[in-house]
C-alpha cells in the first residue's frame, strides 16, 4: 500500500521522500503483472507485460476481494506491441495506445500479447465502483483528439480522450493521453488543481536519455520529481500536476473522484506560482 503525503509534509519533503511517496516506478517487467495499491480514492495503478502466454489479473489481499473487479471499475491502454485483453471469455486485440474499459463485476481479466517478441505493454488504473457500466473497447484513432496550447508558450499538445461520458461510461474513472507536439515541451501548463478528483500520470514515448520533470505541490510551494520512460506519478486533489521535457514525450492522464466533468477544474495564475 502506497500512502501520499499531505501537503504541509510536502513543504518539508527532500527529493526521496517526494519519490517515496508519489512516484510508482518499474511498474512494466517482462513476464510480469505488477500492481500498486494506493490509498489515495484507494486508486490501484500497474503494469503487465505478457512474454510468454496469457497473464490473468489476480485477486488482491489489499482489496478484500473474490476477483479484482468485484467491487471495481479499470481503464487499459496499451502502451506497447499489440495484445489481447479478455474479459470473461471476451477477446478485445488492442494496438498502441488503444483502451479497454473493464466493467466492475467481470471475474476473469487476462492480457495476452500477439508477439512476445514486441510484447503489449498494459498500462492499468482502477478505482471502487458502484454500478456496471459495459465493457467497451475505444481505439485512439477513432477519437478527435482536442487540440491544445501555442507555439510561443512552447504547450502545443493533443489530447485523446477515451474513456469519457458518451464514449466509455464508467463509475469514476475518466482515462485517456496526451501526446505533446514537435517543438514544445509543457504539458497541463498553465496548470490547474482539481478538488473534486485526484489524477495519475503515466509517461511514455520518452526517448532514452531524455527525461521530464514533473511539477507538484500547492501552487504557492511547487516541487518537482524527475520521471523516465513509464514512470508514474499520483497527484493528490491539492496539487498541481504539470511538466516539461527535454525531448519528445506523451502521457496517460486518469482520474477518479466526485465528478467526472473534463474541464471542471481550478487554473492557477502564473503569477501565483512559487
């Protein structure tokens, strides 16, 4: 189990404590499910990478539970070669980037890839859930993506939606990425704050020997974590959660908490920041 901080421990945080606390790495290993249970809006975050046959999604002791998503929503997007992912006897064939959302109650979740020489790279997040909503496979070049940002602030990005109202219901989750454009180097910025729900990031298509800093904190005490190709972040409701790389890179954003209103959100002025 993952605890976060609050924020006037964070005022007072070193570098390992902030990484400690925040930072979910070597989430993807060859051949392995690996999950994180956290306990903030008790979001679990993970990874599978199939090498050699079909993993199943197990049970976890920290949950309480007969099967995974007995009492739980989850959002898949594949961040590697393409794959499979079978929901109680139903086979979806995901490519990258592509979603799946697990509706709560399905008992059997397996991850396949189709080459285990480019295996799929499951990318998961799940948060409780109080109803069935189906199953639904989303593929990203099916959506329009939104287009954000300008050239001169060096934001230009495009954002993908995919499990959103009116495309993927679900209880909570809110689930897609952004990919930022050639040439720039921020995301989320200016950056925002969210009260009603708290946020996941997941970096990829970060090239070796690049890297991206990630902004956290209250916008008057901002820190910042350095993350590398499939790092993942939680960022609690009282933070902002924003970066900027020093090359080309993308991002898996999901939410879960009050409400699953996109653009309800608080903008930080930048003149505010500290």
């Amino acid at each position: 189990m993952l605890y976060t901080l609050p924020p006037e421990m964070v005022r007072r945080a070193d570098t390992q404590e902030l990484r400690d606390n925040f930072l979910l790495a070597g989430l993807f290993a060859q051949g392995e499910i690996k999950l994180r249970v956290c306990e903030l809006d008790r979001v679990v975050v993970g990874g599978v990478v199939p090498t050699s046959g079909a993993l199943e999604l197990p049970a976890l002791k920290e949950l309480a539970c007969e099967y995974f998503c007995e009492r739980r929503e989850l959002g898949v997007i594949n961040l590697g070669g393409e794959g499979d992912v079978t929901v109680d006897g139903e086979t979806f064939s995901i490519g990258h980037c592509d979603a799946v959302y697990v509706s709560r109650g399905s008992k059997k979740v397996t991850f396949a890839s189709k080459d285990n020489a480019k295996p799929a790279q499951f990318y998961l997040v799940s948060y409780p859930a109080h109803k069935e909503y189906p199953t639904k496979l989303v593929r990203h070049a099916d959506v329009e993506p939104r287009v954000l940002g300008q050239k001169t602030t060096a934001n230009c990005r495009k954002l993908y939606q995919l499990i959103v109202p009116g495309r993927a219901d679900s209880c909570q989750l809110v689930m897609g990425f952004t990919k930022i454009e050639d040439g720039s180097v921020w995301n989320t910025m200016p950056p925002h704050t969210h009260l009603r729900r708290s946020e996941v990031y997941c970096y990829f298509d970060v090239s070796e020997g690049a890297l991206v800093f990630h902004f956290m904190g209250e916008p008057t005490e901002t820190r910042h974590l350095v993350m590398r190709e499939k790092d993942a972040v939680l960022s609690p409701a009282w933070s902002i959660h924003s970066g900027a790389g020093t090359g080309p890179y993308s991002f898996v954003w999901a939410m879960g908490g009050e409400n699953q209103s996109f653009d309800d959100m608080d903008h930080c002025d930048l003149s505010t920041l500290r």
